[in-house]
C-alpha cells in the first residue's frame, strides 16, 4: 500500500494519506464531502467516518510559543535569492503526480546542477512545505574562503553594464572582462563558475526585459486575453482587491457617524467564490492584504459558527496563484516573500491593462449596489445622494456591518446563479474540488497545520529595542521574562546602537504581541506590562487616547489611556441597555401602529364599517404604548 507524502506544515487530505485522529494513526479511504472523511484505524482495521475539522497531521501538543526555522523577514536577501532559486529549479517536479528519476536528471542538465543536489532540496521542501526549507545552511567553518566586497561589486556592475543591456553580449565576455578588470585591480579573479551561476541566479523576466524589452517580457510572462489564463479548476487563481464602501458607519459607543470604511476581497477565479474579505477603517495596507488572504487560506468553521451562518463557506488551503493590483501594498517585501514562502505566486496587474482585474470588480461592483440599499449609505455619485443625508440615517457599526457582508456573501451571493458561469459559485466549486460523474475533480486542498504560524508570516513587523521594561508600542507596555536576556542588547554591527528585534501584532487584538528570538528561532508571545489592562483592538486604543486628549491630558501616559478606555466601555454598556430599551418600546409602538394600518386598509378595500370598534382598540393600544422617558427606561428593563 503506498501512502500519500505529508510535510510538516500541512494536513494532504486525499485518499490514501495518513493523519492522525485523537492521537491515533489513521488512512483516508474515501472524502465523502467537504465535511467527512471515511477513515480506517491501522491498528484495528476499523473503519469510521470523521468530521475534518478534528484532524491533525500529528499529536496534538499544548504548545505556547511558535518555533520558526527562520523568520522570512529576518532571511538576507541573497540568501532568500538563492533558496528562491532552487524552488524554481524543482517546482515542475514537486507538482508532477509521475515524477522519475529522467525527469529530475533532464532538470538538473538544464540548470547545470548535481542530480543529487536536486534530490536533497526535493527531499527538504517536500518535508516541510515551504521556501525556507531551501535556505543555505549556516556555516560551520566561519572566517572561510568568500569572495572580497570589491570583487562582488565588479561582477555586479559588468553584467549591468554588458549582459543586461539591449546588445546581449555572451557570458564568455562578461567573464572575460570581469577577470580583465580585476585583474587590473589587483584583485583575484573569481572563478567561471561563479561568474556563471551569478548569472543563472538573475530572474528571467529581468533579463528578458532588460536585453529584448519589455514587451517581449510581457508577452511570455503575462496574460494576453480577457478569459483569465490556467484559472481551471479551483485554487488555481485568487484575485485580490480593495474598494471603499458607499456607506457610512457609526462608532460602537455613541452610535455617531465616523466615516466609511474600505473593505479588502478576494476571490477565485474559476469558481467566483469568495475566499476571504477584510474590512476596516484603516485604508490599504500590507496589513489589510495579509489579514484578507489568512482568512482565504484557514478553514473557516468557526468564523461561520460566530455570525449562525446557515451555508457553508468550504474554502481553504494554498491558491497556485494571487493576481493583484499593482498598488504598493501589494508590492511590499513582507507580503512578497510571505508568499513566496508559502509557494504561492504573487502576480501584479499589467499597468494600463484594466481588464485583467474584471473579475474581481465586477464582484466589487454586485456588493457595492446592495450596500446602497442600507440605511447611510453615500451612493455611487452626488446626484445619487441628492436629498438624503447618509450621516443621519448612518446606523451600522464596522462589527454589524461585517456580520450583514458575510451573510451577503454566504447565504446569498454563493447559492444564486451566476450569469456568466451560468450556476451557483458555491455548486461551481464543488464540482471542480469534488467531481461530477463525468469530470474528476481536483480533490480537497491540504489544511495548513499550523495556523498561528501563517498568520504570523503574513502580518507586518515592528521593529523596536527592549528596555530595562520591556517594550513600547504606540505608548502600551509589554514584559515577558523571554526579554530579560535582550534588555539594553548591543546591536554587534553598530556598538553605538541598541539591537532592534522582530515583533508581530494583530491590529484586532493588541493584548499581546509577538517577540521573534533570534537565538532560539521562536516567537514567544508578550503579554501586557500591567496584566489588569483589558483586552482592546487599535481602533479601541485610538479612540481612547481621542478621549484621552479631550480630557486635556498632554502626557498621554498608558494609564490615561487604559483609564479612558475604560470609561468609554462604560458609556458603551450604559448606552446598550438604553438603545435595547428604546427600541423595544418602538417596536411595541410600532407593531401597533401597523396592525391599526392593516385594519383601514381592510375597510377601506371591503367598505366593512363593523371593523370600527377593532380600529378604536387598535389605535388606543398605539397612545398607551408610548416611547418612555430616559428616567424610566430602567424600570421599562425590568419589566
């Protein structure tokens, strides 16, 4: 029996892999659906059917902290180049089903690499998963043989100078006059071989821009029409976008209009499925992108458990590819090699070339038109909005407005016929993953195995020293015991200088950060200094220091603001029973008021005069259910 390969960052759910099920080694038989699996117990030769959301690759293990063979951010470029550069060499034979060993020996004659290299990286990735796994490994014999700084910027310069230009001259010149020049410099002259694989190492789309243009780039690395390219089957391509919504929200405390928010989607391709969205005050970020494609890639079981959703949102695992704008956020280096680690290929809109992102639009455009049916909302245009007033009828708060886009999204948009696939996106998806009898589907995507890890690559760093009291951020204190050792470190490159360390922080939850030890490979999380500070987002910390600056407090010290925060949770919870009261009693009224309206339009289309004494009863139940004044909206409560 030949078992399916697994990796230490995935759970492969295909037929013939083993997993493990409370702490029990266990084959996959048969998937069932998106939900179940049919299993068989090794041991018992039992079989039984699971939910696969209780699945993990290995025991399960109470583990506190996150161990990273390399942080990706902290990963020299050069070294990252080259571990980008073996992943390419072996990406065709990772995703070849029939993989032989003339498949592996052809690839390594072709980029003049020992077969045996090919296997060994082969081995690693298919081990682990991803791009670090390729990493040169640290070197044992320190203060060996390297080439000098002066020769290094000689190679560079020449093959800018001569082989990345439009009269492409040969390898055997650039080597030549880099030896020449070098020589001239009495410096030693670096050996062919390195000249070459500096050369090998240069990106071949870079190269074919610079030496036949950009166009001729374009044209072997770029999509040409408007039907999306290899989006074939499901997973094959995401693609991502931003939009502000025409809407104005209030604030969760006073119910006051604050503004309107941007939402981030994405969504795949072939089937039209919306795979995650994002949605906050802030404008477009590496954040917002990274938040947004976390929630793509994660099981969402307990995301559509939180809002009742009544359909399922069966969407996860590793896109092939994510096609996006080419707006900054996308170009950043945190989101690039967060990608890059993960094999997926980040891929940016041609300039100029609008159409390429029509799908994720036209998407953009169906949300927008119902969001102009809410109460605030600002409308497409001016002409639109004339004669309404978006602040004042504005009465959704970002959580609300959330909770109505995901039941938009789940319970609506993926169960109605899609005109242009010409079936629902969520039917669509589950025909290519699972199949039809007629079409092989392409089988349920692996599950990422370890989730606070991948939230952790795609979400932006800070870069700070610790002190004798840990570590500030935005005027909050951190402290943990794992910093003692760090505290007033020497950055060994600048004596003069503090060392500046890695940590992570979720804008959502700002009760803890994420501490990257570079001794240990591990991050650690960091509580709060003052452990009694309550739980808060960055949205809650800036409307406390506003409140805290209206209190005329120039300092604005962690206590001002924890101590405003909490007043304003205050008012929040004040304000939340009066508006339940307030609105159960216009509920009252109003069920009144509508059941009297009934009533005369009854009499009115049926000319019945008997219902005259039903109406009289109606409207006096209307005056004695009256809003009540504040002063008694306590006693209303507890009615």
């Amino acid at each position: 029996m030949v078992t399916t390969m697994q990796n230490l960052n995935e759970i492969v759910l295909k037929v013939g892999a083993e997993i493990y099920f409370q702490n029990k080694k266990f084959l996959i038989k048969a998937i069932l659906n998106f939900e179940e699996l049919l299993l068989l117990d090794i041991d018992k030769n039992e079989k039984k059917i699971i939910n696969i959301s209780q699945l993990s690759y290995k025991p399960k293990i109470a583990i506190e902290n996150i161990s990273f063979d390399h942080d990706i951010q902290r990963v020299s470029d050069d070294h990252w180049a080259k571990a980008l550069k073996k992943y390419e060499v072996i990406k065709p034979l990772l995703e070849s089903p029939n993989r032989t060993r003339a498949d592996v020996i052809k690839r390594a004659k072709e980029y003049s690499f020992n077969v045996s290299a090919l296997y060994k990286w082969i081995k690693a990735y298919e081990a682990e998963g991803v791009v670090t796994s390729l990493l040169p490994k640290e070197r044992v014999d320190k203060g060996g043989k390297r080439l000098d700084d002066n020769v290094e910027l000689i190679i560079t310069q020449v093959i800018n100078q001569h082989y990345l230009t439009p009269q492409r001259k040969s390898i055997s010149y650039i080597q030549t006059e880099i030896k020449r020049i070098c020589k001239n410099s009495e410096l030693e002259i670096p050996h062919h071989n390195t000249i070459r694989n500096r050369i090998k190492e240069l990106s071949e789309y870079s190269m074919i821009s610079h030496r036949f243009g950009k166009k001729a780039a374009e044209d072997k690395f770029k999509p040409k029409t408007g039907h999306f390219p290899n989006a074939d089957y499901p997973q094959a391509v995401w693609q991502i976008d931003h939009t502000q919504l025409d809407i104005i929200l209030v604030d969760d405390i006073y119910r006051r209009p604050i503004g309107r928010p941007w939402i981030t989607v994405a969504i795949d391709v072939y089937s039209r499925m919306t795979v995650g969205f994002y949605i906050s005050f802030d404008p477009p970020s590496a954040l917002s992108v990274g938040l947004c494609l976390t929630q793509a890639i994660l099981p969402k079981d307990t995301y559509t458990q939180s809002y009742e959703l009544k359909q399922k949102w069966p969407v996860w695992g590793l896109p092939k590819k994510v096609h996006a704008d080419n707006a900054k956020e996308f170009r950043g280096a945190m989101l690039t090699r967060a990608c890059q680690q993960y094999g997926i290929n980040l891929e940016w809109r041609p300039v100029a070339r609008p159409n390429f992102g029509g799908h994720i639009e036209r998407l953009q455009g169906t949300f927008l038109r119902k969001i102009h049916d809410l109460a605030g909302t600002t409308f497409s245009n001016i002409a639109q909005r004339k004669g309404y007033d978006s602040e004042k009828y504005a009465d959704k708060t970002l959580s609300e407005l959330e909770e109505w886009f995901a039941i938009l999204v789940v319970d609506t948009y993926h169960i109605q016929k899609h005109s242009v696939i010409g079936m629902p996106p969520l039917a669509k998806f589950t025909e290519g993953i699972l199949g039809t009898d007629q079409k092989k589907g392409t089988g349920l995507p692996s599950r990422i195995l370890d989730e606070n890890k991948l939230k952790l690559d795609f979400m932006p760093f800070i870069s700070r020293s610790i002190q004798d009291y840990g570590v500030v951020i935005d005027n909050i204190h951190y402290y943990h015991d794992v910093l003692r050792r760090w505290i007033n470190f020497k950055d060994p490159n600048n004596p003069r200088q503090k060392k500046k360390f890695t940590f992570r922080r979720d804008s959502r939850d700002i009760s803890q950060i994420w501490f990257f030890d570079p001794e240990v490979n591990t991050y650690y999380p960091i509580p709060y200094r003052n452990i009694s500070n309550p739980k808060m987002s960055i949205w809650d910390l800036r409307e406390a220091k506003k409140k805290a600056k209206i209190d005329h407090l120039d300092e604005k010290s962690e206590k001002d603001i924890i101590d405003a925060f909490n007043r304003l949770r205050k008012i929040e919870e004040i304000s939340s029973e009066k508006t339940k009261a307030a609105r159960k009693s216009y509920q009252r009224r109003n069920s009144g008021f509508n059941k009297a309206k009934n009533h005369i339009q009854s009499a009115n289309e049926n000319d019945e005069l008997n219902n005259d004494q039903q109406l009289t009863e109606d409207f006096q139940e209307i005056k004695t259910t009256q809003i009540l004044p504040f002063d008694e909206l306590d006693d209303f409560i507890n009615e």
